[in-house]
C-alpha cells in the first residue's frame, strides 16, 4: 500500500497533476449591494487643467447620474472637506482623493489616492520601481488606498515593474480618457496583456475603469459594500469586490466553489459574448448565453471574466483565485 501511494504521489508530482481538487476562494459579501462610481476624475482645481467645472459641478453630474459615489484626483491635493459636505448625502458621497504624477526619466508615473486627505508632492527614485513604490507608500502612509492609473500611456510603469511592487492591489487596465481605446492589441487589450502577466506571475491586482477627465461617464466601477462608507467602499475596491465597465451592467455575480455565474443586465438589440480567463491570458471559456456560467474542471491559477457587446463596449470580472 506504501509503494502504490508513494508512487501515486511521484505521479502526481512529475505530470503536475493535484493532489487536492481545486476550488474558489469565495469572498463574503452577505449583506452586501451594488454602489456605482468613479475612482479618477479631476475640476478646475487640478494642476495645470483645461477643466471649467469646478469640484462641486463635476460631483454634480455624477450624481444626477445614478453615481453613488465619486473620486475627484486632482493633483497633488485632495478634496477639500467643505466641498465633500456640499453634496455628500445619504444617496451619493464625495470621497476624498488626489493624483500623484512623478516622472522617472522619461516615464510617467501616475499613482491615485482613494480616502485620501492631505497632500502628496511627485517625487523621483533612483529606479522607476523606487518611483512607484515611494508613490504607493506616500498614499498608505496618509491613510488612503492606492491604484496606479494607465500604465500603458506616457511611458506609465511596465508590466515589471508593477509586478515587483507591493502594498498596491488597483490597476486601471480601462481609462476612457487617455485609452488605449480600442480593443485590439494596441489598444486597452494590451493593458490586459499586463494585467494577466501580473496574475500569472503571482501577485494579485483588480482591474479597474475610469473616466479621468473630459467627458464623463466613459468608464466606472460598481462596487459590493454593506454600506456607503468611504472606507467600505475604498477598502472592498481594494479587495476585489467590484466590476468595472466602460458600458455593459452586470446585475449579479455569483462565486461557489466549483462555479462562476455571470448575469448580465440585457439591453434590447444587443449581443452579449463572455470570455473567461486563465493564467497567460489564456481563453479557458467562450459563451453566448445569459447568464454565463464557467464550471471549474481544471486546474487553473485564477479565473477573471470579460463581457463585450455588440456595440463595442465592455465589463471585467475580477480575477477568482485558487485556495
């Protein structure tokens, strides 16, 4: 019986087969709802902006909206609490924040501070890993949660260098602003090339979708929290407890230990594909149906999903890990 279990066992080892059947790590959200929002969004109060509206009016817009909550990251200082109370209430809240543009050389580093109060001047490292990192801690060590904003434009952190950073979970794979707008290679689809190698390479970050400025209403999140809270929300962001769109609505997502369900809010005329999505950014799942379902058969890393639509538009799942 020994010589079978140990020869079992080198089996398994050799062939990298599981010992242990894999399953999903399920997040506790009982009691949870769904909040709307946008974690990038800049006033006339940025550095150096061609913005005419000022931090009340932009707030404004997200909430006659259907926004429940709101970002604004201007440069360097954050929202001041006096405007917060102009048009925070018990439907809509203004969370304090601000970006942080450092440059290495010739690379752009733009770091946001979501529940951030004070204030955070750039700064250069010696390396552009020390850049970024010294940019994460400074929005840590004023309390708030940080999220590096698209990377792929300006010569933005590499995938490399993301990859060996810490203490950040938020990546903006989707920026309705600066893009990359398209969904080719050359487009947001190669900022998901980096999400996944990040995935793949162990470390686990959330994939998120903004406005950043100009028009708004270009991209956003929906965000799983018990209640409106600034540091709920912030926090459940920072966990993985959301989905981000650039226009497809997700009305439930459900996670059980061998299953995904996707079920997407359907619009008349519309076609909805989903993709689900392995570690390399391999295509694990394609499927038509509404709701989507994946089944869990195989051993994979992590499962995130993606939804487009016939019209071009899109939401991301966030990655499903292993335990």
């Amino acid at each position: 019986m020994k010589t079978r279990s140990l020869f079992i066992i080198t089996f398994c080892v050799i062939c990298n087969v599981s010992l242990v059947a894999q399953e999903f790590v399920i997040p506790n959200t009982d009691g949870m709802k769904w909040y709307r929002g946008n974690t990038h969004s800049h006033s006339n109060q940025n550095v150096g902006s061609s913005i005419s509206n000022d931090t009340v009016e932009v707030a404004l817009w997200y909430k006659n909206h259907g926004y429940q909550f709101l970002i604004i990251s201007d440069i360097i200082y954050s929202t001041k609490p006096d405007v917060i109370s102009k048009v925070t209430d018990s439907t809509f809240l203004l969370i304090p924040g601000l970006e942080n543009k450092s440059h290495f050389g010739s690379h752009w580093v733009h770091t946001n501070g979501l529940n951030t109060q004070g204030t955070i001047y750039p700064q250069e490292g010696s390396t552009l890993l020390e850049t970024l990192q010294t940019d994460i801690d400074a929005v840590r060590k004023l309390g708030g949660v940080p999220q590096i904003d698209h990377p792929r434009y300006m010569k933005g952190p590499d995938r490399e260098t993301i990859l060996a950073s810490s203490k950040c979970t938020l990546l903006e794979i989707y920026n309705g602003y600066v893009g990359p707008k398209t969904v080719e290679q050359s487009g947001y689809l190669s900022t998901e090339m980096d999400w996944d190698y990040i995935l793949t390479g162990g470390k686990q970050m959330f994939g998120l979708a903004a406005d950043d400025a100009g028009k708004p209403g270009l991209g956003w999140v929906v965000v799983r929290a018990r209640n409106l809270d600034a540091e709920e929300i912030c926090g459940n962001l920072g966990q993985g407890l959301f989905y981000a769109s650039s226009g497809v609505e997700i009305l439930d997502l459900q996670i059980e230990a061998k299953r995904i369900t996707v079920v997407i809010k359907k619009e008349s005329n519309t076609h909805y594909t989903t993709c689900f999505i392995g570690a390399n950014g391999k295509q694990l799942l394609i499927k038509e149906e509404n709701p989507a379902v994946f089944e869990l058969k195989e051993d994979v890393k992590y499962v995130r999903a993606k939804v487009t639509d016939s019209n071009g538009n899109a939401a991301w799942i966030q990655p499903v890990f292993i335990h």
